[in-house]
C-alpha cells in the first residue's frame, strides 16, 4: 500500500492493537475525532472506547495513568498533541517512567510508546514545534525515536510496541502528510538503534534524522555530491558504529538537525566523533542546526531552521578545508 506518515502509523496501532490486546490508547482526543492530526482515525470505532481512550486536557494525567497501566501490564500508547504541552508532565516522565525499572532493580518495567508531533515548518507557533529529542536523550532510561519516512514509522513503531522500556516517539509534523511510500501491508519491524545509510558516498558523511533526511537529500542532489547520508533513526541510542564508520571512512562530517544548535544532538555526535575518530579526520567537524533561541514567529522560522542554502554553504565550505 503506498501511504503518507500519518497512514502508517495508523496502521501499525492497528495492527498491533489485533496482535495484541494489551495495546491501549490514550489521548486528548483521539478517539471518535482521532486526533488532532487523525493519526488514529477509525480506530475507536474499531476496538472500542475501552482501548482508545479520550482524556482530559491534562498532559500529565495522561502520561502518569500510562505507567500506572505499563506498571498493571498493558502497553499503553499515549498521545501528547504538540511537543511543547509534553513538559507539563516532564517530572512524570523523568522520575518515574525512565527510573522505574532502575529503581526497582527490574522487577517493573515501564512498556509504552509516547506519541507526539515534533518539529516546524508548517506555520504553527512555538508551543507546537519544538524539537525537544535532546531533552529526552539526556535521561537513561528513555529510548528516543524519530523516523523520516512512511516505512520507518510503521517498522519503528512496531518495534517499539515489542519493547519493555518507555519510548519517546517523536513524529515530524511537516512529514505527516509531504509524501507517500509504498509499503508492506503486513507488519514488520525497523530496528530501534539502528541508522540508515540513505544514500553511500565517499566524499563527505552528512549524519541526520527527521525533517532534515530529505532536505539534506535535496541538497545532495542538486549538488551531485558523492556523500554518504545517514538517517539516525533513533536518537537515544545513537548508532555510534554506524556513524564512526561512515565517518573514518569520508573524513569529513556534517551534522545536521533542526533542533537549536546548543547543546543539541548534534554537539553529542561531535564529542563522540572527537573522542573516538579525531584522527580519521580531514577537517573540523561542522553542524547546521537551528538558532539557539526559542522558536519564532511562523512568519521567520525558514530563516529560523536549516534551511538548503544553509546546507549548501555548510558543505562548500567543508570541501574547500
């Protein structure tokens, strides 16, 4: 079937909803008008009231009723609407969600998938796109996802409804609906912490994750560029074979986010590209991320974001060193 992001992850809860009946939903919303975004449409009137669940406007009810029902068995698959509404239940995440396997020297385990749209470009304002992966990266005990195409979410979702520890899966709202791609029907499974190798090359290694996957692919095209792409996929774990493999290989590195260039994702790949293959390398490495201020008005954010010009000139200038 070919489907844009927003049908494949509707059909992953689906299928693991028939797989599994201990798959809940739970969300503001997302039940008879399935959300904000009609991620899940259609499947209330599927599987009931009692496994799609519309809740309060309480993001932190939401999340602590998810563990509490991870904790009783289930898998609860919480929908937080925006990004930025996911901090009003930050301390449930971080003091109980990641810590309370640790805590309970794994005799509970916390297994559920937290969806949320990250991410601008679409004209929205700040509270609805923030790029918060770092934030959750930080904490052990989450595991941080983020696809950039239709077969990733379906595959990484699945694959997350199979783990034991909280997922972050954080969905790219401009990606919900740019594209389609063809892709099974059946369920299958994409291997969390693991990167993609989008595109092999052998001139420069651009690393990334997603809305950025396909702009850098753009610009690589355009440029005719013989660069390897690598799509993270998965933010906490970091693929660090994959990456330092790319990297010894090209000798020169480009990192590119949309979060705010501070203390982001990219400045934890750096260090660990430093520490670990400093030597392979044929000049600084660069990131192209966005300002590190909070997100503007939608009137400047293609000023705001990394933008393919940006892009550009980030690889000029590393070809020329």
């Amino acid at each position: 079937m070919k489907v844009n992001m927003v049908g494949a992850i509707n059909n992953a809860l689906d299928l693991a909803m028939q797989a599994d009946p201990k798959v809940v939903l739970l969300g503001e919303d997302i039940g008879k008008d399935g959300g904000v975004f009609r991620v899940t449409d259609g499947l209330q009137a599927k599987f009931g009231e009692g496994r799609v669940m519309d809740t309060p406007l309480a993001e932190s009810g939401i999340i602590g009723a998810s563990i509490g029902m991870a904790l009783a068995g289930l898998r609860p698959v919480p929908e937080i609407q925006f990004a930025g509404f996911m901090f009003l239940s930050f301390g449930q995440l971080i003091n109980h969600a990641a810590r309370y396997r640790s805590r309970s020297r794994s005799t509970f385990k916390v297994p559920m998938v937290v969806r949320t749209p990250v991410s601008g470009g679409v004209r929205t304002l700040e509270h609805h796109s923030d790029s918060p992966e770092a934030y959750y990266s930080h904490i052990g005990g989450l595991i941080v996802v983020e696809p950039s195409t239709p077969y990733d979410a379906k595959g990484l979702m699945l694959r997350a409804l199979k783990m034991d520890d909280p997922v972050m899966f954080l969905e790219p709202t401009k990606l919900y609906r740019l594209f389609k791609q063809e892709i099974p029907d059946e369920a299958y499974e994409v291997e969390i912490g693991k990167a993609n190798l989008v595109k092999e090359g052998e001139d420069l290694s651009i690393i990334t994750y997603g809305t950025m996957v396909n702009v850098v692919q753009s610009v690589v095209e355009k440029k005719k560029l013989n660069a390897d792409i690598l799509d993270l996929r998965t933010i906490n774990p970091l693929d660090e074979e994959a990456i330092l493999k790319s990297v010894k290989k090209t000798g020169k590195v480009i990192i590119v986010h949309e979060a705010s260039l501070s203390f982001g994702p990219g400045a934890e790949i750096a260090a660990r590209i430093a520490e670990k293959a400093i030597f392979e390398l044929d000049a600084p490495i660069m990131r192209v991320a966005s300002d590190s201020f909070p997100y503007p008005f939608p009137g400047y954010e293609n000023y705001y974001i990394p933008n393919e010009l940006k892009i550009s000139k980030a690889i000029d200038k590393l070809l020329s060193q």
